[in-house]
C-alpha cells in the first residue's frame, strides 16, 4: 500500500516559473528512474531489490499548481533524495506537505 503526499507551493507563480529546474533537480537525484510523458518521474531506490518487488519506489507527478507524490517505499536512499529535494524547494519557497488526508507530513 503507498502513500499519498501533496506539495503544495505558497507561490504558485514560483512553482510554474521554476518548473524546468524543478525537473532537472528530480532527473538528477540519485534514485531517479524514468520519466514519462515529462509528468510523471519514478524514483528507486539504489539498496538491493526481490525479485517481483515493484520497478519503483516514488511516482511525482507534476500538476498544474502542485505536486503530487505516491510513496510506495522509503528505503534510505529514497529518504534521502526526497529529503533533499524538498530542503531545495525550501530554499527558495515556502512549501507544505500533506496527506491525502490534508494533515501536515513530517517532510
């Protein structure tokens, strides 16, 4: 079962200005995996993996004023990558993180 995040920008105007580097800082995370139709972009997590376990471990997907985020796993690298783009995104903007519930997330 995954869990469901959403980042949501203060600024919008932000998040839709700086979307290229936005994309660019996913495609050079350690655990990025693929990108499909330049929406959506899969992350794996670089510890060993089973046979049949699932060929990824995050899936964000770029929205029109947001980011939506799918957590199936969070082995340490995934951890990692994820923390360091949202301490990113930080630097420049204000940010919440919440469940699908809209309660605030510890990212």
């Amino acid at each position: 079962m995954s869990a469901e995040f959403i980042l949501s920008f203060k600024d919008t105007i932000w998040y839709t200005t700086n979307l290229k580097e936005i994309v660019r800082k996913i495609t050079s995370l350690r655990t990025f995996s693929k990108s499909l139709q330049k929406k959506e972009f899969r992350l794996m997590g670089t510890e060993p993996r089973s046979p049949g376990d699932w060929n990824y471990d995050v899936r964000l997907f770029l929205e029109k004023e947001r980011i939506f985020l799918e957590i199936s796993a969070h082995p340490s690298s995934i951890e990692n990558d994820l923390s360091a783009f949202f301490e990113w995104i930080r630097s420049h903007t204000e940010i919440a993180i919440d469940d699908e519930d809209g309660v605030s997330s510890n990212w």
